[in-house]
C-alpha cells in the first residue's frame, strides 16, 4: 500500500510537472523515484546551462508561501521534492500550485 502511494504521489506530481513545461522555459529534465522528485532548472534548453540562482529563488518563494523544498544536483540546479505518502491529493495539489506559482515567479 506504501509504495502504491509514493507511485501515485509521484504519478500525480509528475502530471502537473507535464502541465508547466510549456509555460515555464526553465523546466529542463526531472527524475521521479515513488514521491520523490527532482526537478532540473536550466537557463536554456538547448544548451542545458544551469539555472542555480533561480532554483535557490524558487526554494526561496516556496518556503515563503509554506512548501519546503530543498537544492539538488551536481550544479545545484535541481528542486528537489519529497512528499510524505501520508499527504491527502488536496494537500499534494496546494504544495504542487505553489511550486508551480514558484518557477513562474522565477521565470520573470
């Protein structure tokens, strides 16, 4: 039943992370194990450079709005996201508009 849920947390982020993409420039790969997700920012697709100052502002807004996240990667380019498996869909819906709000605010 556990890892039913971290499948269906990360199903359920990962859907929402597909829904920014457009919009959102910055978002460059993510990488999803059960509800653990991190989310690689990158200054230019095409060149993959990284966007460290922006996911540290990202990290910033979330925690300022009540989402903690944490920097990951080796340029710390990375969002990374860890929901507990005893989060309700509302809950994980409300953290997941925030850190979209977040990349947006990033965005310029």
């Amino acid at each position: 039943a556990l890892l039913d849920r971290a499948n269906q947390i990360g199903a359920i982020a990962c859907e929402s992370g597909e829904h920014w993409r457009p919009e959102i420039p910055l978002i460059g790969d993510n990488s999803v194990t059960g509800a653990m997700i991190a989310i690689e920012l990158v200054k230019d697709r095409a060149t993959r450079e990284p966007a460290a100052d922006e996911v540290l502002a990202a990290v910033k807004y979330c925690a300022e709005h009540g989402v903690l996240t944490m920097r990951a990667g080796l340029y710390a380019n990375c969002v990374r996201l860890l929901m507990p498996l005893v989060i309700s869909d509302d809950q994980l819906h409300e953290g997941l508009d925030v850190f979209g709000e977040a990349l947006r605010a990033v965005t310029g």
